[in-house]
C-alpha cells in the first residue's frame, strides 16, 4: 500500500507532519480529517518531497509551526476583517469559486497577518477541508459567531448570502461600536487635560506665589481663606504626589483582578448599565448587539440553542450572557423566550413585545433584526444627545477648576495692590 507524508494542522491551530499508509491521496485526506487534523500538503512517497522533516509516525515541524504561530495568535482589526469578509462575498457572489476567490485575496491583502491567514485558509481549503474547519483553525481572528454562520452556509449552499449577511453583520456592529467610543472618548479627553492644567497649576505655578506672598505678607495667615485653600491643596498634592500614584495603580490593578472574576465582571457590567449618562447608551448597545447576532445567526440557519450560546459567548456584558443563558436553559426546556427575558429585567418591555410577537408570527429572526435596526438608531441619538451635553458641562468645569486657581492667585494680589495705594 502507498505510503503519503503529509502536513496538517490539529485542532489547536498547530502544525504537524508525519505519514501514513493508504490506498489513494483521497483516502489519506479522509483518514487525516477523520483523526481531527485538517491536511495542508499531502505527496505520495517517491513522487515528490514535502519541506520538513521526517520523524516516525506524527512529527511537529518546527520551522514550519513557528511560522504558523506567528501570524495564527495574531489579531487584526474588525473593520480589515469587515473588508475582506466583504470583498470575499462580493467575488464568490459574481460567481468566481471560493478558492479562486481566496487566492486573489490573498495576493491582494496589504495586512501581513491576514495575508497569512487567507493564504493557510486556500491552502486547507484546496486540501479538501470546509471552509468553516479551514476558519476554525484561527479562532483569534474568526470567532464562533463567524465559524458557525460559514457553517451554516455551507450546509445550506447559500455560502455567498451569509458571507454578505457577515459583512453586513460586521459593518453595523463596527459602527456601533466607534459610536460608543466616541462617546466615550470626549470626556475622558477633556477630564485628563482638566486634571493636567490642574496639576500643572498646583505643582508648578502655585508655589512661586506662595513664596511671593509670603516674603510681600509676611504670614499666611494674611491671604485670603480661598488663597489658602489652594496653597494647602498645592503642598497637600506635592508632598503626596507618590502615594497618590501608588494608590491610582493599587485601583487599576484591583479592578483588573476584580474583572478577570466572574462575580466581579457581573458587578463592573451591573454598575456600567445603571451609570448615569453613559448607562444608558450601554444598555441599548447591549440590546442592537444581542438583537442583531442571535438574528443574524437564526436567519443563516444556526439553531437556536447554538446561536444563543454563540449570542451568549459574545454579548460583551456580564449580566446580558446571564440573561441569554436563561434564555438558553428555557428554550431547551420548551419553554418560550419572552418569559427568561423578561425576568432578567434587562430589556425593555418594546423588546420583549417584538420578540413576543416575532415567536408567535414565526418571524422571530426578522423581528430581532428591526429590533436590532430601531436599537442602532437609538445609540446614534443617545450618542449624539450624551455629546451635546457633556460638551458644554465639561467646558464649564474645565473653566471653574482653572478659575478657582487663578482667582485664588489674584486675591492677595489685589490686596496687596490697595495696601500700596494707602501707603
């Protein structure tokens, strides 16, 4: 019987060779697949040579894993994988094979680490793996929601209708997600430049009038109460700068255990839905997520119980997972999925009813996809009205730090000013 060395990649996304006995190269590929390795090369023995090493049975080649490594633990950005999960679907849809279409691709893409990717992803592909086994293998840059929805459209041979339906998905959620940064990004841009100029004015500006007016006044006692209020919270900042930092490092490590915790991400998520202001463009961020990703998951054919844990494992929110699990465990149960929803008291009562009425319709999919549509456009107001307002509120405060400082710098002056007059 022929013998074949192979390359392939286990399941773990790493690369081995080896060889095995077989009666043709078709039945090598399904004997290496039906191990759960999924094989990148494959040469009869004698009839050409694979570039690795050779080892008895399964050996790992080195040379080649590392380089695997490399680009497979790298991460790239949603809107490049937006592009080409968008490019992808627009050849595949005009009808060129999905090989051919990873090919192009792949001598197109300006990214090094996708580039990689898509060419690993032809090459599982031209060796008689699915497209979505060829994408588990990198489940850094395709995630699950990704994997089962290619599956799905594999098995319902509407592999181009999804992929446009990814992008779509993609596109919305890359849209949602730089509204909620910029949202986010304005005050905390105002808020450091605020807590600089202070720093600046207390560590640095304030203390050359101290010395003034001591040597012109003779006594603090002298200055003004607002005066010295400053000066105390300006020797107060420069004696105990240090502590002040290891403090702000003890919190931002003990914040980052506490989220690392499953009980801590619950109360961080709990405490960032009932924030003011922002809590509620979370809430409704949470909801066009979960909305949108369980109907886009439902409509390209995942079943429910799948798309719930995928909805679930993506949701971004501790206390939404809970939720949608609840949701999981009733539906499995034959339960229905208002009643879960409902009792998390997370949703709003317009959603439960859509999804009431979705359910009772058989359109469920449709529903949470305008509910997903209504959600988008209630984050683009929430967004616009939270910055309108903090525009004006962070200016103000801005204005009342700097003013308090330079006020409290001027009122002895002035007095000093009259004391010279009199005299």
């Amino acid at each position: 019987m022929p013998v074949f060395n192979y390359i392939a990649v286990d399941a773990k996304g790493e690369e081995i060779s080896g060889s095995l006995d077989a009666a043709s190269e078709s039945e090598a590929i399904a004997q290496l697949r039906q191990g759960g390795v999924y094989p990148t090369a494959i040469v009869q023995e004698g009839k050409g040579k694979l570039k690795v090493k050779k080892g008895k049975g399964k050996g790992r080649s080195r040379s080649k894993s590392k380089e695997s490594s490399l680009f497979s633990s790298g991460k790239i950005k949603g809107k490049v994988l937006m592009i080409f999960t968008r490019q992808l679907a627009t050849l595949i849809d005009s009808g060129l094979p999905l090989l051919r279409g990873l090919t192009v691709l792949g001598k197109q893409e300006p990214n090094p680490v996708l580039k990689k990717t898509i060419n690993s992803l032809a090459d599982s592909v031209q060796t008689g793996s699915t497209f979505s086994e060829s994408l588990a293998q990198h489940p850094k840059i395709f995630n699950k929601l990704y994997v089962n929805m290619v599956k799905a459209g594999e098995l319902g041979g509407v592999l181009e209708l999804v992929l446009i339906r990814l992008a779509e998905y993609s596109e919305k959620a890359q849209k949602l997600k730089n509204k909620i940064i910029a949202a986010m990004v304005y005050p905390v841009i105002v808020m450091l430049i605020a807590s600089a100029i202070m720093v600046f004015l207390l560590t640095v500006i304030v203390p050359k009038f101290e010395s003034i007016f001591e040597d012109m006044l003779g006594s603090r006692d002298a200055l003004p109460a607002l005066t010295r209020f400053v000066i105390d919270l300006s020797d107060s900042l420069k004696t105990q700068i240090v502590p002040i930092g290891i403090v702000f490092v003890i919190l931002v490590v003990v914040f980052k255990v506490a989220a690392s915790t499953v009980a801590g991400r619950r109360i961080i998520d709990q405490i960032k839905l009932k924030m003011p202001l922002f809590g509620s463009v979370q809430r409704k961020s949470a909801i066009a997520r979960f909305s949108r990703t369980l109907g886009t998951l439902v409509t390209s054919g995942v079943p429910i119980l799948q798309a719930l844990n995928i909805t679930r494992d993506t949701a971004g929110n501790a206390v939404i997972s809970n939720a949608i699990q609840n949701v999981h465990d009733a539906v499995k149960e034959g339960e229905s999925i208002v009643n879960p929803l409902e009792a998390s008291k997370v949703f709003p009562p317009m959603v439960i009813s859509m999804v009431d009425v979705g359910e009772e319709t058989g359109q469920l999919p449709e529903m949470l996809l305008k509910v997903a549509d209504v959600y988008d456009d209630e984050v683009d107001n929430a967004v616009s009205a939270l910055t309108s307002m903090l525009e004006p509120l962070m200016i103000v405060v801005l204005a009342v730090v700097v003013g308090v400082i330079v006020m409290a710098l001027f009122l002895p002056m002035v007095e000093i000013i009259k004391g010279v007059a009199n005299q």
